[in-house]
C-alpha cells in the first residue's frame, strides 16, 4: 500500500509538468492562430487636418493584425502629421512585436518622407 502512495506521489509533479507544458503549447497554437496579416489601402489625405481620425483608424487596425501592410499609393496631400502617424503607428507595432510595412508610397509620400530622410526607418530606401 505504501509503495502504491509513493508511485502516485511520485507520478503528481509529474501530471503537472505535463499539465502545464500541454497549456504552453495550447497558448502557442492561439497566438499563432490569430496571428493576421492586415491590408490597408489609404485613399484619403494624412495631414494635419485629419490626424485624429487617422490615427484612430491605423490603431484599430493594428489591434486587430500581427502583420500589417499599409498601401499609400491613393494618398494625395501628406505632411509632417502623416509622418508622425505612421511613426507612432511603427512604434507601437514594436511594443506590441508586430510588424507595419509601407509600400506603393505615392509621389506626396515619398517626397516627405525622403525630405525627412525617414526612407531606411520605414524600409524604403
């Protein structure tokens, strides 16, 4: 009878070890699961005049995606606000281990940003 109580002792860290290990994996197999690669195609102006509602936008985005793509080819008037948007918006990605890329820059775009010589932090140049 002892022994039986020894081996079922024995045998508990164990169970636990096994519990735990199968729970880390579970968690692993969800965020890789909801792990999103988001497209965006901007078609409006990033100035100044609707930094607000574009960062709300962009953030919200950014929940919801582990990956996201942002098109800027439609943006027509871009200024230092957008730059600044698209900097917050790269910074809290890092914070967060997501990932922003910007790509198809319209002529507005490129040229601020190169103004600005923000071409290598964005992965441009």
């Amino acid at each position: 009878m002892k022994k039986k109580q020894r081996k079922e002792r024995m045998r508990e860290p164990m169970k636990e070890q096994a519990k735990q290990r199968d729970q880390v994996q579970a968690e692993e197999q969800t965020k890789e699961q909801t792990a999103v690669d988001c497209h965006i195609e901007m078609e409006e102006e990033m100035t100044i005049g609707n930094a607000r509602q574009m960062k709300a936008y962009l953030i919200e985005h950014l929940e919801g995606c582990q990956n996201l793509e942002i098109d800027l080819a439609k943006v027509t008037e871009f200024d230092t606000a957008g730059v600044q948007l698209l900097i917050l918006l790269k910074k809290e990605a890092r914070a967060s281990n997501k990932e922003v890329k910007i790509f198809n820059c319209s002529r507005a775009v490129k040229y601020v940003i190169e103004l600005y010589r923000m071409t290598e932090f964005f992965g441009l140049g």
